[in-house]
C-alpha cells in the first residue's frame, strides 16, 4: 500500500511499527457552528480508509476526538454588550 507522505510531499510504502499493525488518530469535528459536509466528510473518509486497510488484513486501532464546543462558544457570542 502507498501513502501520501507530506513532509516530503511523495508517496511511500506503508511501513508499520509492528508487523500487521496500524494505528489511525484522525481529528473529529469540532462543533461550534450547526453540522455541515465537512463533518459528514471527515467520518466517511476515514471510515472508508480504516475498513480497507482491515479488508487488507491490517489490524487497525482507529482513534478519533470529538472537541468539546463550550472551549469554542466564545468565537460566536456577541461582541457588544447587550443590556
């Protein structure tokens, strides 16, 4: 299998620490605004990348993160004060 590796902006084979083995840390949504495409795509991409490398016979530890909005509330609240 190759991956794009861009750090030195080619593709690669997929070298595995451990024989067999693969671990996946992907960023999730971060949702302080309603849901759009972008959240629906970064699940289905990954999802499609994590079932073909298992189809392959990878064992795939896939982890994602869902970051907590109330960090985020500040970037949509009013600027002025309202009385």
């Amino acid at each position: 299998m190759r991956v794009f590796d861009t750090r030195s902006r080619t593709k690669r084979e997929l070298e595995t620490i451990e024989d067999g083995k693969v671990g996946l840390y992907a960023c999730g949504i971060t949702p302080y605004s309603p849901s759009h495409i972008g959240h629906a795509r970064q699940a289905i991409s990954f999802d499609i990348i994590v079932r073909w490398l298992r189809k392959s016979g990878f064992e795939v530890n896939y982890i994602t993160n869902f970051t907590d909005a109330v960090s985020y509330t500040h970037l949509t609240l009013p600027t002025k004060r309202i009385v």
